[in-house]
C-alpha cells in the first residue's frame, strides 16, 4: 500500500521538460538550403510553415509518442490509477506526452480520431455529497453496537476425518506445519483438504455473534460514511489501442502529409492513398503516388510500421505493384525494424529502404534521396 503510494506521487508530476519533437520536423522543412532550381512551390511551402503556428503537427507527433508508449503497456491498454488517499482518478501514461494527467479529454480526442478504444474500466460507487472524489471504502460494523471491533469467524471441516471446529483452533501459517486438531494428520494443501461449512461474524466488543455485519460506505477524502444504496455510479475506462492497422495509419497520417509537401517541393504530383492501374490493369493502392510534372517518371513511397520488425511479407506486398507499375523509384519508409536479410532483400528488389525510429530523420533522409536524385536526373529531364 505504501509502496504503490509513493509511486503514485512520483508518477503525478507532469514532465514539462519534455520536448514536443515537432519542431524538428519543421526545422527540416526550414533548412533546405540544397533546393534545386526551378522549383515555383517552395517560396509557397516556406511561406505556409513560417504562417501556420506548428501546433497541429506537434500534437500529431504527440499523439504518435503516445501510440509509441501505449504498444509497450499490457494488452496496449492505458489503465486509469486511482489514488484512494487524494480520492483522484488519472491517467500517468499522459505525463509521458507532456499532457496533465487527469486531461481525459485528450483521450476521448484520440477516441474520435479512431486511434483508441474505450472500454469501461469499473464501476465506482462514490459519495452522494462528494461525488467529483473517487475514494470510498466498505467498512462493517456490529448490527448490535455498531461496532467496527467484528471478526470473521469460519468453520473449518478436515475432510478427511470430518472433524469441525472454529477455524482459529487450525494453525495456518507458513512457518508452522498445520495439522488437524483431531487426527493430527499434516495438512498440506488448504484448498483440497479442507471444507469450510460456515462463516459468520463475531463482535469484539459486545460478542454479538451475526450472520451479516452491516456494510456502510466510508467517504474517504470527507471522513465519513454512506449508505451503501445512497452511494452514486461513477464509470472509469479504459483506452485500448484500436489495433495495430490502425496505430500504423495514425502514424503515417503525419508523415504523409510531410512526404507530400516535399515532393510537391520538387516538382512532383503528389498523392496519398492514391489507386494507380498497372501494366497488366490491375489497380494498386498506393500509400504515396507521385508523378512528375516535368517528366514521365514516378515514384511510390510505402510507409509500413509494424511492431515486430519489418518481415519478408511486408516486402512482397511492395513488391506486387511495384513490378506491376514500373515506377522509377520505389521508397519503402518505415520506423519499424529491419534485420540484415530485410534489407538485402529490398536491395535484390530495388527497393530503397529507409528505416529510422524518428520521423524527422525519415523526412530528411527521404528529402536527400530525392534531392540527390533530382539534381542527377529528375531536374535535367
Ligand atoms: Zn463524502
Ligand atoms: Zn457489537
Ligand atoms: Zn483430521
């Protein structure tokens, strides 16, 4: 109990120190000193940045980071913590993201956005008079006296021999052997060898024995009781990351839109989640599509993130419409890992893979492969 107190306090302090990394991103944008001439649309793309305040991108990459420490939770489900002594209800995963803890709006945003699941969590019965702190307990007392000096009484029946006695009378602890009273037989397993027949209450203070102590609830944070049917239902919840498919599109929601700009940036049409017919007529979707406007060549960016590492399937599904498309360049962009024989493999493709664990180092990485690129073929043409 004061174990999980401690921690508590320690986890409710919001980590302000925490940067929100989409300045990074933007700082990308700002320091392209290596563009290549005639491009009409990055005064416009500059300009558009220096205009609109960075806030929806650092609140994407919020939301991203918070995807990030949800797929390492249990069930990738954010529990809330409730702090019986203080009677608050809140959500420590949120500091990690630099949020107040108890911002459950925050979460009900991504709720909205289709990137978790809400789930109710428990019930809570709370005081009628204080209803807004999360901290009652039971209590029981002596119907007779009213008392809270009661004690559970329990029969215990050694099945083996039958006998029954009040269960005080069996010695259960881990240092001493219990035996039975009766035949004095060990007893090794509790569960299996002994039946427990009754179970009633016993003041201490009156020695009324009873059936049923009386339940009150005890209004923790206001000292004082409820009764148990005055009590109101408070729902908590939980938010389970929706699935991986969908962690993954909200990932790449950001990025996209980035790779999108930059390719613009270069003279390119550049389209998201865009269907592209084949050679042999079949149609593909493309995460990233962009033809260029000067020119005959295209280029497919594929963004895959998966948590256990990009593997040789995620590989052939690129491979289906890159070979039925014939693009000049083929990117696979991922923040996934990728082991050696990835790697190979994409190499044996032709696929240009980056993998990076920060999206802005995917961006700029991407903005050097197409920089180099135009400047050797793509601008000439
Ligand atoms: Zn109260
Ligand atoms: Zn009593
Ligand atoms: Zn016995």
């Amino acid at each position: 109990m004061f174990g999980r107190k401690s921690a508590s306090k320690s986890d409710k302090k919001p980590q302000s120190e925490q940067k929100p990394s989409g300045l990074d991103h933007l700082t990308s944008f700002l320091k392209r000193d290596s563009v290549p001439e005639p491009i009409d649309e990055i005064p416009e793309i500059i300009s558009e940045n220096e205009i609109l305040p960075d806030l929806p991108k650092s609140s994407n990459s919020k939301s991203v980071k918070l995807i990030q420490e949800v797929q390492k939770l249990d069930d990738k489900t954010i529990r809330p913590f409730l702090d019986y002594n203080e009677g608050m209800l809140f959500y420590p995963i949120l500091s990690k993201v630099g949020e107040p803890q108890d911002n459950f709006a925050y979460l009900e945003g991504l709720v909205a956005d289709g990137i978790l699941e809400k789930k109710i969590y428990e019930k809570l019965i709370v005081c009628p008079i204080h209803p807004k702190t999360f901290s009652s307990s039971m209590r029981l007392y002596c119907p007779k006296c009213n008392s809270m000096n009661v004690e559970k009484l329990n029969l215990f029946e050694h099945k083996k021999c039958g006998y029954i006695t009040e269960s005080k009378n069996f010695e259960f602890s881990d240092e001493v052997k219990s035996q039975c009273p009766s035949c004095k037989k060990e007893i090794k397993n509790f569960e299996k060898e002994i039946r427990v027949p009754a179970m009633w209450y016993q003041c201490e203070d009156c020695h009324e024995k009873f059936d049923n102590a009386t339940i009150k609830l005890h209004c923790r944070k206001h000292e004082h009781d409820f009764d148990t049917n005055s009590g109101q239902f408070i729902t908590t919840y939980s938010y389970k990351l929706k699935n991986s498919e969908i962690s993954i599109n909200s990932d790449t929601a950001q990025i996209k839109e980035e790779l999108v700009n930059l390719l613009n940036g270069f003279n390119f049409d550049a389209e998201v989640n865009c269907s592209v017919k084949g050679k042999t007529g079949n149609m593909h979707e493309i995460p990233i599509y962009a033809k260029s406007k000067t020119s005959d060549i295209s280029i497919l960016i594929f963004i895959k993130n998966q948590i256990g590492g990009i593997d040789e399937s995620v590989m052939n599904s690129i491979l289906v419409p890159k070979l039925d498309i014939e693009p000049k360049n083929t990117l696979l962009v991922t923040i996934s890992d990728v082991n050696e024989s990835i790697e190979n493999l994409a190499h044996h493709y032709g696929i240009i893979l980056i993998s990076n664990p920060d999206f802005s180092k995917i961006i700029s990485k991407v903005e050097e492969f197409v920089s180099d690129w135009y400047t050797r073929d793509g601008g000439s043409k």
